[in-house]
C-alpha cells in the first residue's frame, strides 16, 4: 500500500479510536454528574449542562455534521457555523477535584453494591445481616489518623515507587504475613492514586488532596435517596482506635455528639477509604 495512503488509513483509525473514547468518557461523566444531582435532589446546573452539549456537538461534527449544525445554531444559538468553531483550549485538571470525584464514585459504589449483596444473599435463602427491603439505616465512618501499620505501608510503597510504577510483588514480600489482608488493599489504592498522576508528595504525606468529612456532608442526601428504603444516614468522625467518635453529618439532629461502643468495622476505616454499617430500624 503506498505510504500516503497507509498514513491516511492509519490516521482515520486512530482518530475514530479517540473520537470513541472521547465521546464515551464525556457521556460516562455527564450520567455520573446527571445521577449524582438527581439523587440529592439539586438538579443538574444549567451552564454545565450547555457546555457539555457544545463539547459534545463539536466532537460529533466531523462524522455527524448536519446534526452538529443543527445543535450548534438551532438548540444552543449560535451565530456562526460550527465548521468554523475551535476546540475549547482544555485547562490543566485540578487534582483535588479529580480526587474527590472519584472518592466519591467508589464509595457510593461500595456502599450500593453492600446493599446488594445482601439482597442476593437473601434472595438464595440465605441469612443476611440485614433485610434492604426493609427500612433501614445507613452509618459511614471517617478515620482522620492513620493506624501505625499504615506508616509502614507508605514506607515500602515509597521504596517500590519508580516514579511511574509501583512493584506491589515487592511491597507484598516486606509486609508481616498477618497484616497482608487488611494491608494490601491499602498498598493498592496508593498505588492506584501514584499511577494515575496524583504528586507522590500528595500520596506519601498522606494528604487527601480533599476534606473527606466536607465530602460525606455532601453524600448524605444523595446516598438517602438512592438506597432502598433508607430513612436514615449518619456519618461519624472515628477517633483513634476506632472505639468511638463523633456525629459530623446527618439527616437528624444528633450533629456534635459523642458516640461510643462502635461495631467492629468502624476499626478498619483510614482516611480516604471510609466504612460502613447498615441496620433496620
């Protein structure tokens, strides 16, 4: 194939390659945000809305460009042709944000697919530790320490990191054999967080980037309105130990107060990576 036309070829491709990924990582965040909204019952912000259909037109024209015309003059009022627009000039991405995003992505996650997995469980006949058809209360803890086991986690994550990767096989060999169940999902989501460009300072000092408690603030309405007959969420500040701790958010009037005798899984929560406990009430 002469060598113009294998660039041509090989061009196309890639750019469909991008276009795909592009559009359905743009689509993937606009039905996070859309569902986020909707389940705190604030509704998706009118100028967001907008720009997002702008970057989605401008995306689509050079294989929808009718359609792209028609959004760009016709729905969103633009004066000129969309043959003529440029790309937005794309600001460099805020770390924190992005961090808390995802933050808040996992464990909205976790703490919908616990409550499935309950349903499961009760579905096949089995007990369960709690019943999600019946009302129900949901409890998050926030660790604002980390444990000691934790130090020495940053520390081998630290001699393991490249600068671009982190080798957890050798991080795995240096851990003491009885802390690796609950060490190792540790090692992971720092290497998770290095890998994905967050500054290995950031990672290391063991700073979140985000306040974690003003973010479960954000989460209580949200997280109410998505569980299945939730009439109730608390989150809870946990203090060393994990014993006790203080209410910092929730839907009744119990903000500030002292709380003690803790389930046990109250203990396994670290900054960054919150637990969870459900009960009928």
């Amino acid at each position: 194939m002469h060598v113009a036309k294998l660039t041509l070829v090989f061009n196309s491709y890639m750019y469909k390659a991008a276009l795909k990924t592009g559009f359905y990582d743009l689509t993937s965040a606009r039905d996070f945000y859309r569902e986020a909204t909707k389940a705190a019952g604030v509704g998706m912000h009118a100028d967001l809305v907008k720009q997002y259909t702008k970057l989605q037109a401008l995306l689509l024209t050079p294989i929808a460009p009718h359609w792209a015309e028609y959004m760009w003059r016709d729905v969103l009022g633009e004066s000129t042709s969309i043959q003529n627009a440029l790309f937005p000039v794309v600001a460099e991405p805020q770390v924190s944000l992005t961090t808390a995003r995802e933050y808040v992505r996992q464990t909205s996650s976790n703490i919908t697919s616990a409550e499935g997995a309950q349903q499961k469980k009760l579905a096949k006949g089995k007990s369960a530790a709690f019943d999600p058809k019946k009302e129900k209360k949901l409890t998050v803890f926030a660790a604002q320490n980390y444990p000691a086991w934790q130090s020495q986690c940053i520390e081998l994550v630290r001699e393991a990191f490249d600068g671009m990767a982190v080798d957890v096989k050798k991080v795995s060999q240096k851990l003491d054999k009885s802390q690796t169940k609950k060490a190792m999902p540790f090692v992971q989501g720092l290497k998770k967080r290095l890998e994905s460009g967050e500054s290995k300072d950031t990672v290391f000092e063991r700073n979140l980037g985000f306040e974690e408690l003003d973010v479960l603030r954000e989460m209580v309405a949200g997280l109410k309105q998505t569980l299945q007959k939730c009439v109730g969420v608390e989150i809870i500040s946990v203090a060393e130990g994990g014993k006790t701790g203080i209410v910092v958010a929730g839907t009744d009037a119990k903000e500030g107060a002292e709380v003690a005798d803790l389930p046990q899984v109250a203990e396994m929560a670290v900054p960054g990576a919150p637990t969870f406990h459900f009960e009928n009430v």
